[in-house]
C-alpha cells in the first residue's frame, strides 16, 4: 500500500488507529508481542540522513508516521524560516521508497490554531549552552513543537508501544528531547539514529545545499578535526583539544564559534578530562562554526 498524506490531527489519528488495528488483526509484530507506531519528526527538506532515520523506525515498528512541519517557533529570524527549503514532492517520495505508511504535513494554523502559544516547554539551562547561546529561544521553540507532535504521534489503539526517532547530528536537540521526555513523564522511547556523512566526511544537512565548493570542501575541515579527537580517545590518547581547534582556525573560511568535549547527559565540559591526560568515560566532541553563510554543527560520540 502507498504512502497517506494527512494534514490535520484528526485525520492522522483516525488513520493510524486504521493501520494499528489491522496490524494488532494480522498478529505478527516487527519486534515485540504487540504493535509499535513510530513518530519520526521532521521539517521536510528531507536527505539521506532523514531517509536513515525513516528506515529504522520501519524496521523497528508495524506503523510509521513522519510529520514534515517548518516550525515558526524555532527560528529567530523571520528570513531564516522563509529560506527554510519546501520540498513536499521530493519528501514523499524519499518517505515512500523507505515504507513509511503515514505522512502527517499539518499548517501553522493547525499546529498553532490561536497563533504562537503562550504556554511553552522551557529548555532550561541545557538550551541556553552551546547552540542555544547563538539561538536564544530555539530550543523552547523546538521542544514545544516536538511535545505537540510526540502526543498527535501517541498511538490510539490498545496497548501498542510507541517510540520516536531523532538524529545524533543534532546532539543537544536530542539530549534535550531525552530529558523532556524523562522530566515530564512522556510515554515514548526516544532513540537515536547515527549522523550520516558523505563519503567525504561531512555530515548531512538541510543546509550543506547553500555551501559554494570552496566553501563545502572548507567545511570539511569540521569533521576531520572531530575525528582526530574520536582516534585519540579511541586510543586512550590525551585529547589535546587546542591542536585540533587550531586544525579548525587554519581553514580561512572557516569561522569557529565552539569546540569542545562534554557530558552527553549534562552538556558540561570534560574540560579537566581531555587536555593533557588520557581520556576515559563518555563524551561527546560538539563543534559549530560559519562556513560563507551557513551555520553548521557536528559531533561524535567518545567511548559511548
Ligand atoms: O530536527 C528537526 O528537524 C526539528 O528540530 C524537529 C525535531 C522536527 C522539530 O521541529
């Protein structure tokens, strides 16, 4: 069967109630001895980071949903959300071929029916750090759609399990949700899906598409510089963060704001953990810089 496109909650619910109670009728489920429905978030402009995350939850789930939603609430400037690529056609298409089963594309007005809303989820601390200090609000933004979209997402049929798919690349917004969901009692299972890169190393945006050539082979330099880090750990190394932040500020095109190693859970610096000695226990390499005009952000896992 093809892919289904709703726009509005009522359609989506009454539509995956459809497909959970013909999968709990058929009675073989994907992982477990009931049906799973999946969320798997977006806001369209979809690649093959995006075509991984649908994949997972496919495997994983008896039902898929993925919501496309430029949300309003998370950019700070008004031209940034104009720029924001449309590309419905194209995301369907990526959606279908991964076999998702339910494509919910809601408007602002749905989404946000007595315009922005005045009661919203606040990131605390965690999203005032990192992305969040060049962002002010955008993590509130994205946390409040992303609550709205995981309780359209709640499966409506019996004791189905649910879970949600979110992608490593963005590391604090995931670390975010993960804390979102555990504070305020969500019923979902967050899982993360690795960072997809292309063969040359860099990570997968919605953004990479308004890099020049110099500029995208400068970029380059973002995910050589997180490697280096990741060998060192892997080698036990110290993880003499400075050389690899001067890897970084060699590339004239190429504007760093931060690079640094943190707790996954806190976001705090390893700072003590990583210059001169060793590195043990988790971590996670974050780095974020200007490349011509495109803000772009990666990272790996240490030891994770
Ligand atoms: O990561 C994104 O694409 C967005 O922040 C999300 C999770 C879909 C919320 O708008």
């Amino acid at each position: 069967m093809g892919i289904k496109l709703v726009t509005t909650a009522a359609e989506l619910r009454e539509e995956s109630s459809r497909l959970l109670a013909a999968e709990a009728a058929a009675g073989s489920f994907a992982r477990e001895d009931r049906p799973t429905q999946a969320l798997v978030p977006t806001m369209g402009a979809l690649h093959a980071g995006h075509a991984q995350l649908a994949r997972t939850a496919v495997e994983h789930n008896d039902v898929v949903v993925a919501s496309i939603f430029v949300n309003p609430l998370q950019f700070g400037e008004a031209a940034d959300l104009d720029r924001y690529p449309r590309t419905l056609d194209a995301d369907l298409a990526l959606l279908e071929a991964e076999g998702v089963d339910l494509v919910f594309a809601p408007s602002v007005d749905e989404v946000y029916p007595d315009g922005m809303p005045l009661v919203r989820v606040t990131s605390g601390p965690l999203g005032e750090k990192w992305e969040g200090a060049s962002r002010p609000g955008h993590f509130d933004g994205a946390l409040t759609v992303v609550a709205k979209l995981l309780h359209y997402g709640l499966p409506g049929q019996g004791e189905a399990g649910y879970r949600a798919y979110f992608g490593q690349k963005d590391a604090q917004q995931l670390t975010l949700v993960r804390r979102m969901v555990a504070d305020l009692n969500f019923p979902v299972e967050i899982v993360a899906v690795p960072t997809v890169r292309d063969s040359d190393g860099l990570a997968l945006s919605s953004r990479n598409r308004f890099l020049s050539d110099a500029e995208r082979e400068a970029a380059l330099v973002l995910s050589r510089a997180l490697r280096l880090i990741e060998g060192r750990a892997n080698a036990r190394q110290p993880l003499d963060l400075d050389s690899a932040v001067g890897l970084v500020e060699s590339q004239p095109l190429v504007e760093l704001d931060y690079f640094d190693v943190v707790d996954p859970r806190t976001l705090e610096p390893l700072a003590e953990n990583c210059k001169d000695t060793p590195f043990r226990g988790e971590g996670l390499a974050l780095i974020a810089a200007k490349v011509g005009p495109v803000r772009l952000i990666d990272n790996v896992p240490l030891n994770s």
